[in-house]
C-alpha cells in the first residue's frame, strides 16, 4: 500500500467534447491500497459541494505524475476521503 506525501490533488470530470469540470485541493497524504485511494489532510466541505462525479483522480509525488480512474468519494473522517478505483 504505497502513500505518497502529495500536496494536492486533481479531481476531473471529462464530458462530451471539450467540456471538463476540475477541482483543485490541497491534503497532505494520498494512499493507494486495494481498490481505493485514501486522501488526508483534505477539507472534506468542498468534497459534499461537489455536484459532478470525477472520472480521474491525479496527484504529484516528488517527480512522479499519478492518475487513476475513480468515482465519487466516501467521507471517512473529518478531513479523509475514499475514492473508489474504477
């Protein structure tokens, strides 16, 4: 179960054409493990206000770029998420 100290992460939403939503937030820790990917360190209010579903999940680990394809977050603690790998 990899973690990675990650400053932010990239939520996308990609829809027909070049219509995309994108959402930007700071955290301090990303853990890929088993089927999921576990985000601290982030506020959860801008996850609730979410009106779209992300397609893709992406973060910066020193030089390496991380993307996976996920669905929409479980709240799992006052500032955790879990995001489902599709």
């Amino acid at each position: 179960m990899p973690a990675y100290q990650a400053a932010s992460i990239l939520l996308e939403a990609h829809y027909f054409g070049d219509d995309a939503e994108l959402l930007q937030l700071p955290c301090d820790s990303v853990t890929v493990q088993g089927g999921a990917i576990l985000v601290e360190g982030v506020e959860v209010r801008h996850l609730r206000g979410l009106r779209w579903t992300p397609d893709y999940l992406s973060f910066q680990a020193g030089s390496d770029h991380h993307r996976y394809p996920v669905g929409r977050p479980a709240l799992v603690g006052p500032q955790a998420a879990r995001f489902a790998m599709l």
